[in-house]
C-alpha cells in the first residue's frame, strides 16, 4: 500500500467554509425577514386597535344619544343612522395607537366609519439587508358601526314602540326604564373587509 504526499486532503475545508458562511448569512437575512414581519404586525395590531377603539367610543356616544331620546322615538332613527351631531373620536384611535407604538392619522367617514393608517415608532433594525435602519412599518385598518335594532313608529301617543336589536326585542315601558339595552345590544362595531 502507498502513502500518498500531496493530495487533495484538506480541498473540503475551503468548500465547508463557504457553505457555512452562505448558511449563515441566509439565517440573517431569514432573521430581518422576521424582523420586518413583527413590526409589521405591530402596525397592524395599532392600526386595528386604533380604528376600533374610535368606534367604539362613537358607539357609547350614540348609544348616550339614544338613552337621552328613548322618550322620543321620531328621533331613533337619526340616531342609529349616526345623522347625528356626536364628538368625533379620532382622539381616542390617536391615543391607542400611542399606547401600541405607534402614531396614527384618523378620518371619520360618515356616518359610521373610522379609517386608520398607522406607523410604528421602531424601525426594522439593523440587519444584514441594507437600508432597513431606518423603515417603519405602516398599517391601516377601518372600523364599522352597525346599528342592530330596528323598530316601527306606532301613531299611538304615549306609547314607545318594541326595539327589535338582533336576537332580542325589547318592549319599552314610558314609565320603566330601569331596563334598557346597552351600547353592545344597539351596535356593532367590526373592522370592514
């Protein structure tokens, strides 16, 4: 048997080295991959809670509205139409998305909608793939309020007329109203499609 002295011992240590380097590299890139994706989620997740958060304040304003004017129902259906003068929330989506990183620009789209755009605070990070230092994440999202009841004006005086609200009607007593359904019972708020 020969002994060899020169041969290619040693010629896969420069392969394995780039292999390793290559592998590791794709690991970074996968990692700002990741990065980006969970700063993204987080734009969305303040773009979502923001939209939301207005609305439901819309929601419990109309909802006041309503308790307000039970005693006149010619004005029910201004009311769970939203052709009425309430406040307009934006503050409350702005404050939510604060509170999720983020900053927010609202819009009000009458009569019932809020539209939100959201952007992070915190960038992607540094990363392996240039230019992402400095990228924010942005995210927007919309928010519906859906009135839930519905009723038929009767012409008899003095009497209010049964409140149907999804699954539940609801006979309205003028001189009880101890028992009356809440904001959740009269509306629904959802983000739109």
């Amino acid at each position: 048997m020969r002994v060899r002295r020169y041969g290619d011992s040693g010629q896969a240590f420069p392969i394995y080295i780039t292999v390793v380097g290559g592998l590791l590299f794709l690991a970074l890139a996968y990692f700002a991959v990741g990065q980006a994706a969970v700063n993204r989620n987080g734009a969305q997740t303040a773009a979502d809670a923001a939209a939301l958060g207005a609305a439901m304040n819309t929601r419990d304003e109309l909802a006041d509205l309503w308790v307000q004017n039970v005693l006149d129902p010619t004005k029910w259906q201004n009311i769970f139409d939203g052709r009425v003068d309430v406040a307009d929330s934006c503050w409350r989506a702005e404050q939510l998305a604060d509170q999720n990183d983020a900053t927010a620009h609202c819009l009000s789209e009458p009569p019932l909608s809020y539209k939100v755009d959201a952007q992070t605070h915190k960038t992607v990070g540094d990363s392996v793939v240039p230019g992402t230092e400095s990228i924010q994440s942005k995210a927007s999202a919309t928010a519906v309020i859906e009135p839930l009841c519905t009723f038929t004006l009767s012409g008899a005086g003095g009497v209010l007329p049964e409140l149907t609200c999804k699954d539940r009607s609801w006979t309205l007593d003028p001189g009880d109203l101890a028992h009356l359904p809440g904001p959740k019972d009269l509306f629904d708020v959802h983000l739109a499609d």
